[in-house]
C-alpha cells in the first residue's frame, strides 16, 4: 500500500475549472434538474471541495481459489451451448491464461461452464471487461478500453435461438440452458449500445439488468420492474484497474460503492441468475476472488525511464497532485478522496445520472438481497469524481472517467486535448512517449471508431491542475507517472 495527507495550494485555474463545470452541465441539460440534490450532498465537501470517504470493511478469502473462479467459475450458469459456440466463433484461442480442458480453446473473456440442467456451455466472464491485450502482453486486471460496445449485442443471441431452434428444437435441454442468458441480453440490449467504440455502459447495464429482478428474490421478469432510463442515454465510462481496489473506499468513479465490494462485484451474475439461493453461493466464492484481486500488481513500464526527470518529477507530484492522488515509494498513503463536480471539472453525467436514479435504483439495491446482513453492499451516489489511485496509470489510457482523453500528455496540458480523435484499437498502438494511445485529429465525430468529446457524457473538459505546471515540469511529471 502507498501515499499523503491531502493537500494541495490554491489554484488560479479554479474559476476556468467552475465555467467548464457549468457549460458542461448545460450541454446534458441537467443543472436545473439536479441542483437541489447537488447542494444538499455539497454539504460534505470542505472549502476545496473535497470529502474524505470512509472506509468500506471487507471479508477475507482466498487468493488462489478466486483466481481459478475468476477463470474458469461458472458464476454465469447460462450461455451458448458448446457447440453452437463453436460453429459461430471456432475454437482458436492464445489462451493467454493458461487454462485447461475446453477453457483452454476460449478466448479469455469465454468461460465453458456447466449449466443447472447439465448442458455444457461458454458464457461470458469478468474478463471482457477486466482484461485487455497491451504492448504484447495480456494485461489481467486492466480496464478493457478496446471493447465495441456500439453494436446490437442482441443480434447474435437471436442468431443463436435460430440455430437452436433448427438444430435441437425450442423444447431441448440446450435450449433451456440457453434461454436465460437470451433474454437477459434481449432485455439489456437497447440500452447498452455506446456511440462510440472503447467505452462502457457499466452503469445502464447494471441498471437494466436489477430492474428485471426482483429485489427479494432475485428471481427474473421478462418485464421491468422499475423505470428505467431512456434507450438513447448510454453514459460513458472507463472501466479502472482491479489492481487499485485494494487501495478504494469505494469501487465506482462517483465513490458508489461501499460496503462490501465482493457483494458487489458478484452482481455481474444478475446476467443469468436464478435467484438468491444461487446468489448466496456466488457471494462466497468471490469473497476469494477479492482476495486475488488484491494480490494483483500494476504491470511495469515497459519502456525507458530517465532516472534525473523521474526524480524531478517526484518533487513536482508530491507538491501539486499528491494531496488528492496519494503518495508512492516507502511512504505510500492513499487518501481517498471524493472532488465535487464543480471543483473537478469533469463531465457530470455520469455523476448526476446515478443521482437521478438514486430515489429508485440505488434505493432499491440498498434494501435488496445486495444490502441486507452484516456484509451488505450499498450504493451512495454523489456530485464528484474519485481521485484514483495511479498505480500502473501508464497503461490505463484513455484517461479520465469517460475515456476522452488519449494520452498523460494531453490529460497535463489541456491545449492538446483534441475534440474529435480517432485510435486504431490495435493494442499494440500505444505511444510511450506523450503515455497513451497513438490518434490522429479528426474534423468531425459520426464514426465508430471516433471519440467525439462534444457528446453529452463524453466531455474532455476538467482536471485542469496539470496548466499550472510549466512544459518541463509536465514532462517530469509523466516521467515519474511511469514509474508507478
């Protein structure tokens, strides 16, 4: 564990910061909306619009057991059968880690697991969104930013239900073993459909999925159960690092999850779960998962680092962005802090949206199975941003918690922050220099593959604290950032 106490001097670029927050606020159309509920939660914050967040308790388990759930568990119990799979998909597979048995022919993110009824089937896992192909390595742990969430995950299920259908009939144990997986994807698929590739919809995904279930039982309803938002509002997000949860108070960018953080990362299994019966059995198990995720480390730099600028750089952190950050090295200390949006900066969709839902959705979850006995989870949304934890943050562009940002560079010295910027999504198509995605500046948004910073939600504005520092000391400062 690492890091300092939080502080920071007063910046000039406070006032720029505020403009920013409320043009921002403008183009979602929210301020008025939310400006109740944003004063009364502001109360929390103190002059510099910070709020320490407490610490969240957790179970301990075992490491070794929760990596081979992780891999290989069947912590989604339906999906397409083997087969089918096979016939869609084929069998090739690097198997970057080293499963067995038919694990081993899947990609990462494909798990052949052992449905209720005894159909064998691959369904989808953690990885999908915990893993990701970086510089020639297989990075577990990190944020995938490389996942095209733009496209009708619903068009593959009912290819599958076809094939099904034609194949072993609508009546058939396969069929049965696929059919909740079906229609969880069914359900989720209008709402989840990003508008450009590399982000996630973790939020709306999360929300469509609990209003399907009841609260009690945890049982499926083909028909919703809560209101949910509209199918055109997917609000980005970046997916963080596992490995910097051991360090967290609170899992979310918005400081929303608290409690106990394996209560609610099993809750990716409301996918195809039956109900609590099942869910209790799932929450055991990812106790030890927490437990292997806590054992993770950052992947090192894999690059040169000059020793005189890494050390310069130190000095210039330690003075301007330690206080919300932490400190790193033999002292390390984490601080843990919330920064309300008008401090920040950054786009408040996401933060305002979970407070929208809060009345329901957030309500709801805290009195469900979720947030019921003594390892209860519960979700607190609030008007700011987490100041994360910077371990191995060289690897986990793009940058901010909506992903606008391609490189530390461009993060650092907002002039560089291009308005509509194109990747490649190769991953070895990473720049080691300006730490981050290689881009090209485009014109205009209207592609896939083009992040348009002028979308609501999608805002590359805010975090404004590296124009204070001067061109030398931002590239001290990105020397050092390698070395965490």
């Amino acid at each position: 564990m690492r890091f300092v106490e939080p502080f920071r001097p007063s910046s000039p670029s406070t006032a720029p910061r505020a403009r920013r927050f409320l043009s921002s606020a403008a183009r979602v159309g929210w301020l008025a909306v939310f400006l109740g509920p944003v004063l009364q939660a502001a109360e929390g914050f103190d002059a510099r619009g910070r709020m320490p967040l407490p610490e969240s308790r957790q179970r301990s388990g075992d490491p070794a057991k929760g990596r081979d759930y992780l891999l290989n568990g069947d912590y989604l119990k339906s999906g397409v059968p083997l087969d089918i799979y096979r016939l869609v998909a084929g069998s090739k597979s690097a198997n970057e880690l080293g499963r067995e048995g038919e694990n081993a022919t899947l990609p990462a993110a494909m798990t052949a697991v052992t449905a209720p009824n005894g159909e064998v089937v691959a369904s989808t896992n953690c990885l999908g969104c915990h893993a990701q192909p970086l510089k020639g390595e297989f990075v577990l742990g990190l944020g995938n930013s490389l996942r095209d969430f733009t496209k009708n995950a619903a068009t593959t299920a009912n290819l599958v239900d076809g094939m099904l259908r034609l194949k072993s009939g609508a009546n058939s144990p396969a069929y049965e073993a696929f059919v909740p997986f079906r229609d969880a994807i069914r359900a989720a698929a209008p709402h989840i459909r990003t508008q450009v590739a590399g982000t996630n919809p973790a939020l709306k995904l999360a929300y469509v999925l609990a209003a399907h279930r009841d609260p009690e039982t945890l049982e499926w309803s083909n028909e919703p159960l809560l209101p949910l938002p509209p199918e055109s509002e997917v609000i980005p997000s970046d997916v963080p690092a596992l490995w910097l949860l051991r360090k967290k108070n609170a899992m979310f960018h918005n400081g929303m999850g608290r409690g106990d953080f394996a209560r609610s990362m099993m809750a990716s299994s409301l996918l195809t779960m039956q109900g609590a019966e099942e869910a209790a059995e799932i929450d055991e198990k990812f106790v030890d998962v927490l437990a292997f995720i806590n054992t993770l480390e950052a992947p090192p730099f894999p690059g040169k680092i000059d020793p005189d600028l890494r050390a310069k750089g130190e000095r210039v952190f330690s003075v301007n962005c330690s206080g919300c950050h932490g400190r790193y090295g033999e002292e390390e200390s984490y601080p843990n802090l919330l920064v309300s949006l008008e401090e920040i900066g950054t786009d408040p969709a996401l933060a305002l949206a979970a407070i929208e839902q809060n009345e329901v959705h957030a309500s709801v979850y805290n009195h469900s199975w979720f947030g019921q006995g003594e390892h209860g989870a519960r979700l607190v949304p609030l008007p700011g941003y987490v100041a994360p934890p910077l371990d191995g943050v060289w690897a986990t562009a793009p940058y901010l918690h909506n992903g606008s940002v391609p490189t530390l560079e461009a993060l650092l010295d907002s002039t560089k922050r291009p308005t509509h910027w194109r990747r490649s999504f190769s991953p070895r198509d990473y720049d080691l220099d300006r730490v981050g995605w290689k881009f090209s500046e485009e014109s205009s948004g209207g592609d896939k593959h083009v992040y348009d910073t002028t979308l609501p939600g999608h805002s590359a504005d805010g975090h404004l604290y590296g124009d204070d520092l001067d061109a030398d000391e931002r590239r001290a400062v990105i020397e050092y950032l390698k070395s965490l």
